[in-house]
C-alpha cells in the first residue's frame, strides 16, 4: 500500500535551542552523521555488521490534488528512513530508526529506539516502539494506547497504527501465546522542561489464548480518566474479532452511569482467498459504533472500515480502502496500486477522494479531495 503524502511517524524532534533561538543546523549535521558515518563503521567493522541489519528507506511522491473548489496545486514530498537493528543476541534486541521529510526545513523523527531484554521469567521493552492493545486494525475501541489514531490520516499508509510510543513494558510469559503486560508510558518535553509525574499513563492487560479464542483484558491510566477494554478473537473460517472500552472520571461520583454513557465497541472480520498459485485476495470490515452519539444524532456515531488487498502476482498487488461514516453519510475512497518492479524498487500509486455533502464527516469539498498520487520507494 501507499504511503499518506508527506507523513511521518513517531516523535519529532524539534529544532529548537533551550533558550528560544532556532537550532537549524542539528538535523543537518544528523542526518550526515547517520548517513555517512554509520555506513563507514560498519563496513569497517565485519564483526559488527554480522550481528546487526542496516537498512535505508527513499520515498518520493508527487501528487496533484485539490485545495479550493477551483483550485488544484502539485505537491513534492518524501520522506528518507534509516534504521539500525541489533542481530547478534538470543535475549537481547534493540533497534534506532529515523526518518527526515524531504522538505526545505526537514527535522528529524525518532520512528522507533528502543531496547528489548529477556530474563529467565520476563521480558523488558524500553524506549519508543510500536504498542497496540485489542482486536482491529481501522478501528479498535480497545486500543487504548492509541485513542488518537485516526484511520482517515492513514488510509492508504499499510503500516497501521505502527508509530512509536515511548514506554517501559513488562512481560511475563503465561504460557506459548498467552500473557501478562504491565506498562508505564512516559510523557515526552524538551528540556529543561520537564512533564510532571501525572501526565504518565500507566496499566496494564492480560492475553490468554484458548486455542480456539483468544480473550484480552485491559485498563490504562490516563489522568484524569480511568480506562477499561476487553476483546475477543476468534476463527470460524473467518477470523472474527470485537472490541469494548469504558473509562470513568476519576473524581466521578456516579461511576456506574459513567460507564454506561461512555460504552463504545468495535467488532469486524478478516479473510483471505487464495484462487491460483501466488493470487490472493483478502477482504477485511470493521465497524465501530457509540450508542450515545446515536442516540444524541452525531455523526461520529459509527464508523465502517474496510479493506481489499488483491495480490495479483508475486510483485503486484492492488487495494482499496473505505471508511464510511452511514449516520452521516459520507465515505471516503481511495485505491492503490505497488508494483515490486526490482528487488528493492518499487512503484507506487493512489487516488483518493470524499463522498459527502458540507459539514457531513468526509465533506467532498474538503482539503485535499480528491487527490492523485504517483511515486517510488527504493529499499537498500
């Protein structure tokens, strides 16, 4: 799948000094260290290289797409990823990936730096690294470490909910696929600001897997709101899975009626089709709905995401993605096309649009509808 034009994930850095004056010289200087440096070291160190993985990621898109009813702009955007794994240890990983926009005042993004121990009865994760909780993949009410995800930013991304969070996990093993997490997720400033301990989220969730379901529990901190999830996953031919979340003020004196008023849930399904050698199909659809928008007349009270991934040959493969909010209506539409043309070289493509009357959730007139995409990804 296509990338979103000029996105980023994980957290910035921001190019600016303590004392207020702009810093626009550390990501240049950054980006020639990583770029130059890092290579030279490990062709200099064949130890080293044995036990790690380089790799180095270029994105280029152009895009035509609308910004005013008679009005349409060509957009240039990019974006230059390095990343830099550990290989060489049973019991220990880590990993430093990051990403520059290719634009005139590029800064730099940390997408993934973390390290991962095993010790004989748990595991440790710190750092910032991917962390989903619950079943879903568009839209997840139990995914409570990522309650700002928005699926209409990165519909056509294929990387889902993948930008990194910074935390320190502990996980403790139950059995081969079944297990507790207890977290801690930091918040981030610049210094010498420094974020207070409250603005921390922290809890936890349990995973056990039945063989033939697999339930989740979970319950995060999130001053001032306490907030509860749990999901269930299971294959009857086609794997079907839902989602609920509740969360309660802390200072809520009628807990009950709070937990009422905020219930959400999610639930979908999943498959894939294989008809010949190398050809698949796979179709996912995923709702999500909130009885008391419902019952208020919103329009967020239901989303509906689905998915179509048609592999056509080992090196081409087509999709098409909607979300469709029916309390509305509206929808937003978009297709997509990657072509594997070389090894690392890949082709790509996307147009996208909205459904919707003004003021509706997808509103045709919005930024940036429709939009063409054309572009390339080169992996080495």
């Amino acid at each position: 799948m296509v990338s979103p034009v000029g996105s980023t994930s994980g957290l910035e850095v921001v190019p600016e000094r303590s004392d207020g004056r702009p810093r626009t010289d550390r990501p240049a200087a950054l980006m020639r260290l990583l770029l130059i440096g890092l290579p030279l070291l490990f062709i200099l160190s064949p130890p080293l290289a044995s036990e790690t993985r380089l790799s180095a990621d270029i994105e280029v898109y152009e895009s035509i797409l609308r910004t005013a009813p008679d009005d349409w702009r060509l957009l240039s955007s990019g974006t230059g990823s390095l990343s830099i794994a550990s290989l060489g240890s049973r019991n220990v990983r880590g990993e430093l990936a990051v990403s520059v926009p290719l634009t005139t005042t590029p800064t730099v993004a940390i997408d993934r730096a973390y390290v991962r121990f095993r010790l004989p009865r748990f595991r440790i994760t710190a750092g910032s690294t991917a962390l989903s909780w619950g079943e879903g993949l568009l839209v997840n009410s139990g995914d409570l470490p990522n309650l700002e995800y928005d699926p209409s930013s990165d519909l056509l991304a294929g990387d889902y909910r993948s930008s990194g969070i910074w935390q320190v996990e502990l996980f403790v093993p139950l059995g081969p696929l079944s297990f507790v997490e207890l977290l801690v997720l930091p918040e981030l400033s610049e210094f010498p600001a420094l974020p207070d301990i409250g603005d921390a989220r922290a809890g936890g969730r349990a995973y056990i897997d039945a063989d033939v379901v697999a339930v989740q529990a979970g319950y995060l901190y999130d001053a001032p709101m306490h907030r509860v999830y749990g999901s269930v996953q299971g294959n009857l031919g086609v794997e079907l899975y839902a989602a609920f979340a509740h969360e309660v003020a802390q200072d809520a004196s009628d807990v009950a009626g709070s937990l009422l008023a905020s219930f959400e849930m999610s639930a979908g399904g999943f498959h894939t089709v294989s008809f010949a050698r190398d050809r698949t199909v796979s179709f996912r659809i995923e709702t999500r709905l909130k009885p008391t928008d419902l019952d208020d007349g919103l329009a967020t009270g239901a989303t509906i995401g689905a998915l179509v991934d048609l592999t056509v040959l080992p090196t081409l493969n087509l999709g098409l993605q909607a979300l469709v909010s029916p309390t509305d209506p509206s929808a937003l539409l978009s297709g997509s096309v990657s072509w594997n043309m070389d090894q690392g070289l890949t082709i790509l493509g996307a147009a996208s649009g909205n459904l919707g009357d003004d003021g509706t959730t997808h509103d045709s007139a919005a930024f940036g509808s429709p939009a063409i995409t054309l572009g390339v990804r080169y992996s080495f």
